[in-house]
C-alpha cells in the first residue's frame, strides 16, 4: 500500500494556496488542514536548503555581482525536485479528502484545474484499496 505522495519542491507553495482556498467541509476540512501542514514543512525544508546551497554567492547578504544567473539556475533546479510527503499515519483521512475533491461541485478553470489534477493524480495513488473499502 503506497502511503506517500510527490510534488516538485516549486508546486508546494500553489498546492497548498490551491487547497486552502477550497469549501471543504468536516473531515475534508481537517484533511486538507493536515496535507497543508505536511506541505509547509516540506516547503520550509526547501527554503533552508535553498538559503544553503546559494550562501556562498552571496556576501554580507549581497548577491555577488555577477552570480545571478548562477543563483537562478541553482535555484530552478531545486525547484523541479521531487520532495516526498509521508501519509502513512493519515491515510484515512486522505481518503476522505479524495472522495470529497471526487464530488466537488465547483468548477475549477486555469491554474485552478491544473492544480486540481495535480492534488487528485496524487490522492489517487494512496490506498487504492483502502479507498475500495470506503465505497
């Protein structure tokens, strides 16, 4: 039974942005609020060792002249870096997530749909058989 999920490091910040913005209820609600609290950490990981891995171009707090392009590409290769989020011990309650982002009833356009179909291609690779059970 898989119990993680994947997202480059730079979908974090809009995954959690998406999901806080939805109109969940009950156990969704408290769903969502425990992947959001996973993402932030995961995401605060992420801007320490980005902080880390481009110190060294930067002097008393200034970027060195002439390193920019080399911080934005040190920078953009940990963006497409996949980071794992466990959910072993809230598999449940992404179960009920799922099957809530399954029934929405809003419609989601734009970045919104993208994000959409990113959270779900994850949410649908956790305990397939788990979900089966809930059914």
């Amino acid at each position: 039974m898989t119990k993680t999920i994947n997202f480059k490091y730079g979908e974090l910040v809009p995954v959690a942005n998406f999901m806080a913005g939805l109109d969940l209820v009950n156990k969704a609600s408290r769903a969502r609020t425990k992947l959001i609290k996973l993402i932030a950490e995961k995401n605060e990981e992420y801007n320490e060792d980005e902080n880390e891995a481009v110190k060294d171009l930067y002097e008393d707090g200034t970027l060195i002249k002439g390193k920019e392009n080399e911080v934005l590409a040190i920078k953009n290769e940990m963006r497409v870096e996949v980071c794992v989020l466990d959910l072993t011990e809230y598999i449940p309650k992404m179960v009920d997530l799922r099957n809530a982002l399954d029934n929405y009833s809003e419609t989601f356009a734009d970045s919104d749909a993208i994000l959409y179909d990113l959270v779900m291609d994850q949410l649908e690779t956790i305990s397939e058989d788990k979900m089966e059970e809930t059914k």
